[in-house]
C-alpha cells in the first residue's frame, strides 16, 4: 500500500517545477553506526544488522532478535552535530524483519540579529542583545523498512523515507523517497545492491517571508522563495568476504556508490556519472574486540592530486551490548576541515 502511494504521488507532481539538487541528500551520506565509519563506510555487502536499514535494507534478514542502536558523532571541529537511532524487530508469523531509523544532523544555537538593528537610525539598537535570538538549521529523516528473505542465499528489503530540512523559523521543506536493496550470501562472497532514493526524491519547500522581513528591511536583499527539488538515485554496489582461522575473523569488503547528479569537481567522473569507491576491513578475536580499517573521500584535484581517506575503529563486545569507535577525516583532502569521532551503542535483546 505504502509503494503504491508513493509511486502514484511521484507520477502527479512531475508536473510540477522541479530543480535537481546536486548534494540534496548528502547528510545521509553519514549513515549509521560507528562500526561503517571504521571499515571506510564499506557496508552494502555486509552480513546485516539493525544499522542495515541504511547501508542495504536487504540486509535486515539476517537479525533474528529485537536490535537497537544509538550513534552520536561531530563534525568540522564539533560544530555539526549528527545524532542516530533505529530498532530492528523481527515479525515471527511474516519470517520478515521491520526497522525504524531516524537520523539528525545540525547546527544549533546560531544567533538571528535581524531584528537587532535599527534602519530609522542605520545603528544597532540600544541593548542590541535583548533582540537578538537563537535558531537552529538541520535536516532529518525517518526511515520504516521491511526485509525478508528469497531463499537461503537471497534477501531483498525497501525502506520508505521521509525528509525535514528547517531553517529555523525561516524555512522547511518536506520530502519523500523510497530505497530497494538486495543481497545475495555464498560461503565464498557476498553481493549487495543498494538503490538509494530509486523513486527519486521530492523535496517541497516553504519560506516564512514574515520571519525574513528585517532581511529586506534592514540590509536590502530579497526576500528567497521556496524551490521544489529532486534528490536523483544513488546506486551504490558491494561485495564481502569472510575469512576465518582459529579464534580471528577477518572481513574484507568494497563498494561503489555511483551518482548522476554530475559531481565534476574533486570525484572520480565519467561525464555527469560519478563514483565514489570505499574499502575496509575488520579483524575480529573471539567475538570480543574487532579492529578496523579502510580508506575513503576517493578525490583528485588541480591543487593536491589524488588522495584518500583513512579511516580506523574498535569494537568491544559484552554479552549482547557491542560499543563501537570510528575515526575518520585525519589524512588526505577531508582532513581540512576537522577530525570526526563516531560512538556508537547497540543492544541485542
């Protein structure tokens, strides 16, 4: 019922006036669990858990208890703040598996001086603080998934998402998409295929020309008006591997997320189709404590050439509970612009 609205939505408001919005969705490109962020964000492939209903809604099949997780991380010197959610519950009469995920990233307490000045006198006012507010801009999502399997070797998923950007009081736009992912398991490698935003995502939004009077009032400019959007599909394609010996297992996996949004600058490109690859690997002793690595931000420029991310992370496993760290944006073109530190805390119940 849900696929049928969106795609019977989608085909009415093409209609309308849209722009693409190149990196429309791009505080997604987080994604979820610090466990990601420590193998390099190579995850498509991966045997699933709760955080699968980001990296490949397919991989959900393979948790069999209720899942829950949170992740806190901070970004360009702790001025962004990203914060995720999600549970993970398996459906019995279904053999299916049903996620909610939420994400937010933003930037809060930033001071709105627009009604701190006084154009009668072209001064600021006397007591300029008591008219001065805080406002914060951010974009959020709920992800509602659903994942089952095919055969023992087939598993499939879709994920509807709902989109909220705010501009403090000033603007907020809604939007909507859909992901359909699929994963196929061998003893001797996993293949995944993530088709992010395949319904294309519409993004409507809506300015608060009240809120922005002192804009045009106070400093002449105009007034911006709301823009409807579309966010193109992402594909993004992986693979994984398994080796174990004694009391280590070790992973090994690599991905490709293909874009079409035209991103020339800095990316791997062929005309408007863009690759960004991501490797990683993870080292794992007793199911105890794991240790990964992996390299991102494939980019090349006039001014640095061609360079990579590194990225690192641990894992400690207690019982049902597994504390993840990752540590990424500390080499290569990235690291310009601050180190990111990524802590994450699941439960298996």
């Amino acid at each position: 019922m849900l696929l049928s609205i969106i795609l019977c939505t989608t085909g009415m408001v093409y209609a309308q006036s849209f722009e693409v919005a190149k990196y429309g969705g791009d505080f997604l490109s987080v994604g979820g669990g610090a466990r990601a962020l420590g193998m390099g964000s190579a995850q498509v492939a991966m045997r699933g858990d709760v955080t699968s209903a980001y990296w490949n809604v397919a991989g959900l099949a393979d948790v069999d208890d209720l899942q829950v997780i949170y992740m806190h991380s901070e970004r360009f010197s702790g001025i962004v703040g990203y914060d995720y959610g999600a549970v993970a519950l398996p459906v019995k009469h279904t053999g299916g598996v049903f996620a909610i995920s939420f994400f937010r990233q933003g930037v809060d307490n930033i001071k709105n001086t627009l009604n701190a000045w006084d154009r009668d006198r072209n001064l600021p006012r006397q007591n300029p603080q008591d008219y001065i507010t805080e406002f914060s801009t951010a974009d959020a999502a709920i992800f509602i998934s659903y994942s089952a399997r095919r055969s023992d070797q087939l598993s499939w998923g879709a994920t509807a998402k709902l989109v909220n950007s705010r501009l403090g009081p000033f603007a907020n736009a809604w939007g909507y998409s859909l992901d359909l992912g699929a994963l196929y398991q061998t003893p001797l490698v996993n293949v995944g295929v993530n088709l992010m935003d395949i319904s294309t995502m519409m993004k409507f939004w809506n300015v608060n020309e009240n809120k922005l009077k002192g804009l045009s009032q106070n400093y002449g400019d105009t007034i911006p008006t709301g823009q409807n959007e579309l966010v193109l599909p992402t594909i993004k394609i992986g693979a994984s591997r398994l080796f174990t010996f004694n009391d280590f297992k070790f992973t090994t996996a690599t991905d490709v997320d293909m874009r079409f949004e035209g991103r020339r600058a800095y990316y791997l490109n062929v005309g408007d189709v863009s690759f960004e690859p991501h490797v990683g690997g993870e080292l794992t002793y007793k199911d105890k404590i794991s240790f990964r690595a992996g390299v991102t931000d494939f980019t090349d420029n006039f001014g640095s050439g061609f360079t990579v991310s590194p990225t690192l992370g641990a894992g400690f496993y207690i019982h049902k509970v597994q504390l993840d760290y990752g540590f990424a944006s500390f080499a290569g073109a990235t690291s310009d612009l601050g180190f990111t530190h990524r802590i994450s805390l699941k439960v298996t119940i």
